[in-house]
C-alpha cells in the first residue's frame, strides 16, 4: 500500500502537518473549523487519507509526510516511547512532533545497534509483523565457545524454555571464538539470549547490525540518528 492510500486520523494529521498540539486541533474541529474534502467535520477521530484536501478555516492543509530514521540505540537506553525511570529511544530524538514517532523493532537495554523509528504505522508493520519473517543480524559475544553440535542446532531450529514449537533455522556466521554473527527471521520475545541460554550458554554483548537489507550506518556513533534515504525506505 502506498503511503498516499494510508489514513490517519484527521487530528493526528492536521497536528502532524501544522504547530498545533492534538488538543488544539481537537478543540478546533469541534468549532466547526475543519473541511475535509469540502465536508465539515466535527469528528476528531475521523479517518482520512494521506491525499485528502483538508482546510484549516481559509488555509488548505498540507498531508504530513511520514518520517523514517535509522539510531544507533545505545546500551542502557529502554526501547519504548515513555518510561518513569529509565531514558528512552525516543528521548535521543530532537525533532517536531517527537511523540507521532514509534519504534519498529525493539532492543533490549542492554543491548545496542539498529533501530527504526518513524510515524508510519503500515511501513513498521512490514518490518514487525511475524508472518512477513523479516531477517535480522545480530553480532553476538558468547561466555563459552559453541560446540559443531550447538551451531547445527541454531541452524536447523531448537526449542525455547516454556515454548511448544522450535525457532526456525538460524545462519550463523562464526567470527571468533566467542563472536558470531547470527541471523534470524523471528521476532520472539529475548529469542536471541534465550536461543542461546537453551544451549547452557550466556550472551555477554548484542549488537544488532541489519534489519531485513538495510545496514547499520557505521558512522553513527552511539546515540545518534539519521533520516532514511528514499532508497532505504523503499526496502520495506
């Protein structure tokens, strides 16, 4: 689906192309003040499209165009819009309307690396939704080598503690003794720590390197972000 055919809210899309808080934009709706397609609306829970003609009293609204950003998350930082006590992804982001923005595929705190952030709700469901498989590699630093048995078991499926059905086939890519790249097309809760811990063994580091075929950007440091290019975008 193209991201003109997407709809949105009509208060998350005025609020998401103008300076106007949701609130605001509720509040103006409620007036009367908001024309969709030369219709009067009173609804701020109304569906409308990307390509909808939206009117603002006399000013004709812009559709907002969705935002995609590659972090390099940091160790330490929670993979979440909002937490009490623990700094979050989104808290690294200075950019308008920082609160429109959600995370598509989520880290650990204690783990680093790749992460996708935008406010397009149907491009991150392309990349999360577990029927659409999508890979992901992860540099991983090991307590103990594995053994050729341990890495056939990755690679053909092993089965999880508490879990009835196996992991599909992992690719492991051995790198050292106790560094590996690892490869999977699942998306289970701690699957990769709890792949291993099946195998007596513990991750000491997790790094995630790609997310389906786009790469980890090298020069971000740790904590820094960038747009995507239409290109990366495009992957998904």
């Amino acid at each position: 689906m193209t991201a003109l055919k997407a709809v949105i809210r009509i208060d998350r899309f005025i609020s998401n192309a103008t300076s106007l808080s949701r609130s605001q934009v509720q509040r103006v709706i409620r007036a009367g003040r908001v024309r969709v397609d030369g219709v009067q609306i009173k609804k701020a829970s109304l569906p409308v499209r990307l390509d909808a003609e939206v009117y603002l009293d006399e000013s004709m609204v812009a559709p907002p165009l969705p935002r995609y950003f590659m972090l390099n998350k940091p160790i330490g930082v929670v993979s979440a819009a909002h937490d009490p006590s623990q700094r979050t992804v989104l808290d690294l982001f200075d950019v308008p309307k920082r609160t429109g923005l959600h995370i598509a595929g989520r880290l650990d705190i204690d783990s680093s690396g790749l992460v996708l952030v935008t406010d397009d709700g149907q491009w991150s469901h392309r990349i999360t939704a577990p029927s659409n498989h999508c890979p992901k590699s992860y540099a991983v630093t090991l307590a103990e080598p594995l053994t050729a048995g341990q890495i056939s078991k990755l690679e053909t499926g092993l089965l999880l503690k508490g879990e009835t059905k196996p992991t599909k086939p992992a690719t492991v890519e051995q790198l050292s003794a106790l560094e590996l790249r690892l490869t999977i097309t699942e998306g289970r809760y701690h699957q990769v720590k709890r792949m291993f811990a099946a195998l007596g063994n513990h991750v000491e580091g997790l790094h995630r390197l790609s997310i389906g075929g786009l790469l980890l950007d090298q020069s971000l440091l740790p904590g820094e972000y960038r747009p995507l290019t239409p290109r990366e975008v495009g992957l998904f």
